[in-house]
C-alpha cells in the first residue's frame, strides 16, 4: 500500500532575499551566441509568474516498506507536512525529493509547478538544471580513466594540459606580485578543489577579477577555450595549500576529453548514462524534452520568487551548444540522478556492468584533505569531488537548490530538486535530509 497525499497551494508569499554577490555565478552558463535561441525560451518560458493562478496540487508517497526499512512511519511523513508550510510560505515554486534505502523506494514527494505561469505542475519526469551536482558525474568518469591506467591521479597537470605549463600565483592578494607556484597542480588537486582555482565571483582579487573580464566559463565555446584562458591567470593559491571551491571540475572535464579523445558528452554518454539508462541527463535538453524543462526562478527584492532571467538558460536549450561544463553544464531528472546514486551505493556496479570499481569508490569517498587549509572555523572532509558528511554519507549540490546524499553504510539515498538561483540561505533539501535521519530507528 502507498499513502497519498494531496493539498492545495495558495498564494505565495514573501521569501529569504537575494544577495548580489551571486551575479556573476548567474551568467555562468551563458552561450557566446545568445540570439539564436533567446526567443525561443523566452517563448517557451514567459516573463513573470506574478499575474498567473497559484494554486496547484501536490503528492507525497510512502511506501508501506518504510518501516520494515528501519523508518517512523509518522516521523518521514512530516516531510509533506513541512513542505506544505513552505509552499505556502513562498520558499519554493516547485520542488521534489526521492529517499531509497536497500533499492527500494521508500519516499517520494512532489510539490508545486515545472512552470507556474502555465499552470504545469512538476511530475516525475520534469528535467531539472543540476549545475554543479554534474561535478560528481565528471569526478566517476575521470576514476574511471584512472582505472584504466590512462590518468595518473598525482601526475602533473602539464601531461595532459601543456598550455598549464608557466602558471603563476598572485602571491599578494591585494596587488600585483606573482611568482612561480611551488610545484604543478595534478589530477588529484582538481578533483578536491585543492588547484589554486577559483570561479571569479567569491572576491574581488585581481585573479576574480580577470576571470570577469575575461568572461572565463562564460563566453567560452568550448572546454579548450576556458583551459586557454585560465593559462593566462595566476593561480589565487599554491596548489594544494588549501581548498577553494573552483572551476577545477571544468578543467577535470577537459582532462577526460584530452584522455578518451571524445568530447565529454559523448564519453558520459557512453560510459555512464547509456550503462545506467539516464536517458534524460544531458548538457542540452533535446528540443523533444523541453516541455519536462522546469522553469527557473530567481529571488526579487523581498524574497518574492519571480522567474528568471532566460538567458540564463541558453546552452540548455541551444541545440548546438558546444559548451560540456563538467562543473555545472548538466540537466537530469529525480529518477535518473538517483539511478547514478544507486550505482555508488550498488560498489559501482549496475546488472551486470562494472561502472566504477568498488576499491576506487573507497579512495573517492575518503577524505583528501587532511591538514589543508579551508575557509576559517570550516573543518569538513572531501573526497574525490564529493564532500563527505559526518552521518557517513556524500553528497554535493547545485545552485539552483538541487541535492543529493548516498550513505553506503546505511544504503541510504537522498535527492531533492528545486529550480531558484540564487538559492541563498535556503535549506530545503537539507531539511528533508534531516527529516530521512530523525526517522530512522
């Protein structure tokens, strides 16, 4: 038996405000030639949600499994109730979570619209922008090439991307003064965000600022583009001194394009999205699919969710995109993220295919840190492009709001997908995760 159910929502109301440091990580999947689809998706799209109906109908599901899985029946179903309160509250447009513990789903909810203005509701197979949970994906392709033995994890970067080969770094962060960074960064520092790497938009240092001006991850048309630009860059730390969240995964990605000799959509495709059936995980959305596209939204001043600027959107929609960020270009479904969740929790393997090796998984998941330096008063461990929480499990997210948690310990799946950037203090998917642990028994 599966317990259903349904509510209405009413009109939104005010939410957490945006904050403007977050511009530049808005325009970070532009396309460099942005007219030819620009109409499209402002066509597909509209331009405000504030005028349409509000009220939309929701679902929340658990399985009868729950408590034989080890879960409070009462306690897990709070999540709908929680989520109610939200929708009700303005948090969220719409928004969706899958928990499965064992292979077996035990919850499933879903609140709200793929698109308000046309009155969509979100349904299972609406296709979200995961940004920056596509950094896992491209961390599992380059372990697998590791495996093989064609990437050497401690190898200097220069073997596989010579143009790194006369990198500096801005040794005062205020001024002008470069020198010779003290060793190469490899493989390995890309993966742990340990590569003197940054985004551009976390400061104002002269290294954020000619990422800006250069338009790095922005205007570039392809990985080889962005690789170009960065040579040009100091570095904003000695690689391998300390963890600054980064671009790191875009080169990664380029990395594997260079290795497999296949652009990196064809090498996921191949290697991991055709063995796990994600047949709706993509970097462009097929002009088939875009009516499952969710629409995105962003905070107005005030916290009311309004959506967002379409030219945010351009590489998913553009059929000839040739942008592959392995750092925030994905989209996917619940169901096909949580089928890439079940091959880590599954030791790599799916049927009968061999994804990842168990061994490698272990070395992914442990934590490569050690002694170096984060941010101040932040002490959490990362593995191999997955950040590894305390409760046992690893996970990461994207900017939009999208989430995910595997604990192979407690062969425990999370994921939650929302579509509002910037996405701000919001904790909507850490809420459900805390829900999934409270009810565990």
């Amino acid at each position: 038996m599966i317990t259903v159910n349904k509510i209405l929502l009413p009109r939104r109301t005010k939410g957490p405000s945006s904050t403007g440091r977050w511009v530049w990580f808005l325009l970070i999947l532009l396309a460099p030639d942005c007219s030819r689809v620009v109409a499209q998706t402002v066509s597909a799209s509209g331009s405000s949600p504030t005028a349409e109906k509000l009220d939309g109908a929701t679902e929340s599901r658990v399985s009868e499994k729950a408590k034989e899985m080890g879960f409070d029946l009462r306690k897990l179903d709070s999540i709908h109730r929680d989520m109610s309160v939200k929708a009700r509250t303005g948090e969220f447009i719409g928004c969706s979570t899958i928990v499965c513990r064992n292979n077996e789903e035990i919850y499933f909810g879903q609140w709200g619209f793929q698109d308000q203005r046309k009155q969509e509701p979100l349904k299972r197979d609406t296709i979200f922008r995961i940004y920056s949970m596509s950094k896992p994906i491209t961390s599992i392709a380059a372990m697998q090439l590791v495996e093989q033995g064609k990437l050497d994890l401690d190898a200097p970067i220069t073997v596989y991307i010579p143009e790194f080969a006369d990198l500096k770094v801005l040794e005062d962060k205020r001024g002008s003064v470069e020198v010779a960074a003290r060793r190469m960064m490899t493989i390995r520092d890309l993966m742990r965000h340990t590569s003197g790497l940054t985004y551009g938009f976390f400061g104002n240092t002269r290294v954020d600022q000619e990422y800006r001006n250069r338009g790095v991850l922005v205007t570039d048309l392809n990985l080889k583009s962005t690789v170009g630009k960065l040579a040009k860059i100091p570095l904003l730390n000695h690689p391998g001194t300390m963890f600054h969240y980064s671009a790191s995964t875009d080169v990664l990605g380029y990395v594997v394009e260079v290795v497999s000799q296949q652009p990196l959509n064809e090498y996921l495709k191949a290697n991991i999205f055709d063995p796990l059936e994600m047949s709706d995980t993509f970097f462009t959305v097929p002009t088939e699919k875009q009516d499952r596209f969710a629409q995105l939204y962003r905070p107005e001043d005030g916290g009311k969710l309004t959506v967002a600027n379409p030219v945010q959107s351009i590489r998913f929609y553009d059929q000839n995109n040739t942008y592959f960020s392995g750092g925030a270009g994905l989209c996917s479904t619940i169901d096909d993220y949580l089928k890439f969740c079940r091959m880590l929790l599954a030791e790599g393997k799916v049927n009968e295919t061999q994804i990842i090796k168990a061994e490698t998984l272990k070395h992914v998941f442990s934590n490569q840190l050690g002694q170096i330096e984060r941010s101040p008063g932040r002490q959490f461990q990362f593995g191999l492009g997955f950040r590894i929480f305390p409760e046992g499990d690893f996970g990461w997210g994207g900017a939009a709001g999208t989430r995910f948690w595997v604990n192979p310990k407690k062969n425990l799946a999370i994921v939650f997908m929302t579509q509002i950037m910037p996405y701000g203090s919001r904790d909507l998917g850490e809420s459900v995760r805390e829900v999934v642990y409270s009810s565990l028994r």
